[in-house]
C-alpha cells in the first residue's frame, strides 16, 4: 500500500473531522483548522494519518493532532509522520518545533526531541487551548530544535 503525505485541502474538512472523532478525539479550533494539517492519504483516498502544525511564534511550531489509524499505519510510520512533520516545520521556518506526548519519551528522545523542564515551557504554549491541561498531568512537553553548522 503506497502512502502520500501533502497539505490538506478545504475539500478535506469533512474527512479530518471524521477521521478525528473515529479516533476518539474532540474537535477544537486547532483540529478543525484544515490549514494546519497535513495528511497520510492511502491509495483509496483514505487518510491514514493526520500532523497539525500549529505555528506559535515566528520561531516555534507545535506538532498538534498526531493520529494514527493502526489498522492502516504500522508503528514505524510514526515514526515517518514525526520526522515529516518536523521537516515541513522547519521549511515553514520554525528553528524549534514542540509537541506533548506521554510513554514515548524513547522514540522521541531518539529522533532527536528532548523533554521541556515546566518551568522553561514558553508562555506562548501555555497559553495554548488545552496545554495548561498538560503540565499538570503525566504527559510531557517535547522540543527538537534545527541543528545549524557554522
């Protein structure tokens, strides 16, 4: 089964929403804004997979909506979604990209994402719909950052 990742379409809102709330998600303003997702679309036209890239700062981006359908998707195209998500990130010109995640702190940390101390999360994240939830639960902010060579 061949899998194409592109830019989602206004055409497409209906199918991310759907897709969200199969998956057992409620919808809010950043996952039913179809311009911050990119898809994981099947040779059917199904998506697969769906990344929000939500751009925070100039500088900074959270990787937002992350779903997998496992029926479809192994756990090594995870690990793809992740590292696309972080490409088109970057070419959207963030130098720091974050996420939340919880019980994947060995697949992120080796992808290159390392755990945000609390206390260093910028406001720009707390400040985000359903963050603030995060930092008092289990769950754990992530960042990579664009390594540059001098």
């Amino acid at each position: 089964m061949a899998v194409i990742i592109r830019e989602a379409k206004e055409v497409d809102v209906l199918p991310i929403q759907h897709f969200i709330a199969k998956a057992g998600f409620q919808t809010n303003e950043t996952n039913t804004n179809w311009e911050l997702f990119h898809l994981a679309i099947n040779d059917n036209e199904n998506i697969v997979a769906c990344v929000a890239l939500e751009p925070i700062t100039e500088k900074d981006t959270m990787i937002r909506t992350l779903i997998l359908d496992s029926n479809e998707v192994n756990g090594s195209f995870l690990l793809r979604m992740l590292e696309t998500a972080f490409q088109l990130a970057t070419k959207q010109g963030a130098d720091t990209v974050y996420l939340v995640a919880a019980h994947a702190d060995e697949v992120l940390l080796s992808l290159g994402f390392q755990k945000v101390d609390p206390s260093e999360i910028p406001k720009e994240i707390q400040d985000l719909p359903n963050v603030p939830d995060h930092t008092l639960s289990p769950l754990t902010i992530f960042k990579k950052s664009v390594i540059v060579d001098n």
